[in-house]
C-alpha cells in the first residue's frame, strides 16, 4: 500500500524559473551533547536550521525528511563536535546529491557554565547564548562560532561628572577649616559625602569569530574567559557583599564608552591570531532612552563586514 502513496517532490512539475539558494527547515528542537574543552560533554536543549540548496530546476522540492532524520541521529547517537557535524553536512548532501551541491546548518542555544564569584568564589549558573553556524560548499567547509558575552559598563563621562560634584562638596563642606583625618574619612563614608555615582549598565559584546577548517574542539569556554578577563566587568552569579564591593571597584577601575569596549576586544582578537572577527558591543543605557553601539572586524577581503 505505502509503496503506492504518491510523491509529490518526484511526479509534481516544477516551476522551472532557477535554481534556490537554501530550502531546508528552521527551528526544529532536540536536545544535543556537544564537546566542549575545558567542560566536556554538556547537554542542552537547541533549535536548528537545516538547508541544502536547490540546482536541479525540473525538481519540486527537496527531501526535507532526510535533513530532520540526519539531525535526529545526530541527537541521539552522537556527540557534536566540529567533526560530526562535517559528517552532518556531508550527509545532507549525499542524500541529495542529485539536487544539491551545498549544505548549511545552525544551532542556537544556551550554554550552562559555573561560574565562581569574585572574591567569595560562591558558584552559580551562568548561561551563554551561542550560536553554531556550519556550511559546505563546492567541497570547503567553513565553521562560524557565535557568542554574546554580558557585561556591566560604567560612563567615564557621568564618572567624572561625579567626581566634580564629590570635589564640590568637599569643599562646601570643609573650605576654611582646619581638616582633620577622622572628620574626612567619616564624611567620606556618608551620603553628604558621596554625593553622586556615575551611570552604569548591562552591556552585551555579541561576537563571531570564524573558526579554522581543521579544529578538533569548540574552544568555548577558552573563549569566554578570554573576553570577559579583558573587559573586567562581566555580570555575576552567585554574590555575597564581599563579591559586590569588588565588582563596584573593577566598574570603577575600568570606565568604559562602546568605543572603549569595542577596541579592547579588537586589539584582543587580533593578538589572537584569529582567521576572522566580528564584535558589536551594546550599551543599554541607564541615562538615555536609546543604545550606545559600537562595531569592528578584523577587516579582510571577503571577510566579515560591517
């Protein structure tokens, strides 16, 4: 009976007006295990794209099945790591290898780390939305890596402006007197004293970064702590006062514009070594209504841009 079921892809006509560039699905959920250096095997819960390209014009469609069930194996019996999901790809295209000649796969997720406070080291979940992207073309495979990092920026502008004021009322409050150690400190330590704090926000780097043909691992946690130790100030989990005192010192030791973060983080990645680079940083702002945002590549020909 079921051989007899019609097959609309294979007998339908097609509209012969070109070739498709990407047909395939989006947002199909499955749990996935990836390896990550330095965690190893983690489990989490993703959503994925899958596409081949269309180049035969007298066929319908593609065999859409064939891409979720690639993907459910993947799920279920493997473990993703840059290798397996080569071998995805390639198995997109050779179940297709009639109709298409390029394959392309996302994942999105949330990637769960624990994370120790600052100075306390009272652990925490922390989660990183990342983003794979995996794409086979014409024989070259090339592995994007997508990652937001959450940060807190304090305004050198509104900290300096604060500053001025603690100057002013320091000077209202003891110009003419004969200044004495335990007066000052004790006035240092009071809200007549302080009189102003600058402006800070959450802040969020969104980066890609290109990774090299024949990687073995996702170095995902390696990166991670090589953004959020340059900007100094990335949000906590678990935190005792101890902890918050520290992070207001390292916000007041690292003032930064989107500009200042956006040329950390470039001057990092070129260091790196990196094939290729994308960053933009966002600022969300606490004394405006809109955002500050900033953007750098590494600048290479066919390379990210802008």
């Amino acid at each position: 009976m079921q051989n007899n079921m019609p097959d609309i892809a294979h007998s339908a006509s097609a509209l012969q007006t070109g070739t498709l560039d990407w047909v395939g699905m989006g947002n199909i959920e499955l749990p996935l295990v990836i390896e990550v250096k330095g965690l190893g095997q983690v489990t989490v819960t993703a959503k994925a794209d899958a596409f081949v390209d269309l180049q035969k014009e007298d066929a319908k469609g593609i065999h859409m099945s064939r891409l979720f069930l690639a993907l459910d194996s993947l799920s279920c019996e493997k473990v993703l790591t840059p290798n397996t999901l080569k071998q995805l790809l390639d198995n997109f295209l050779s179940t297709h290898n009639e109709l298409s000649t390029s394959a392309k796969v996302l994942f999105h997720f949330e990637l769960p780390i624990r994370r120790p406070s600052l100075l306390s080291k009272k652990m925490g979940w922390k989660s990183y939305p990342i983003k794979l992207d995996a794409t086979l073309r014409n024989g070259v495979y090339t592995l994007e890596l997508a990652l937001d990092i959450t940060y807190s920026s304090t305004c050198p502008c509104s900290a300096a402006l604060s500053r001025q004021l603690i100057q002013d009322a320091f000077q209202q409050a003891f110009d003419g007197t004969e200044l004495d150690f335990h007066s000052v400190h004790k006035w240092l330590g009071s809200t007549e004293g302080i009189v102003a704090t600058p402006h800070s926000q959450r802040s969020i780097a969104n980066i890609k970064i290109r990774l090299g043909e024949h990687i073995d691992e996702f170095e995902i946690l390696d990166l991670i702590e090589l953004v959020e130790n340059e900007l100094k100030t990335p949000v906590q989990a678990a935190v005792k006062r101890e902890d918050e005192q520290e992070f207001a010192r390292l916000n007041g030791q690292n003032l930064m514009f989107c500009e200042d973060a956006a040329r950390k983080l470039k001057a990092l990645f070129n260091q790196q070594q990196l094939a290729d680079f994308y960053i933009k940083i966002n600022h969300y702002e606490s004394l405006h209504a809109h955002d500050a945002v900033a953007y750098a590549v590494k600048g290479i020909n066919g390379g990210y841009q802008i």
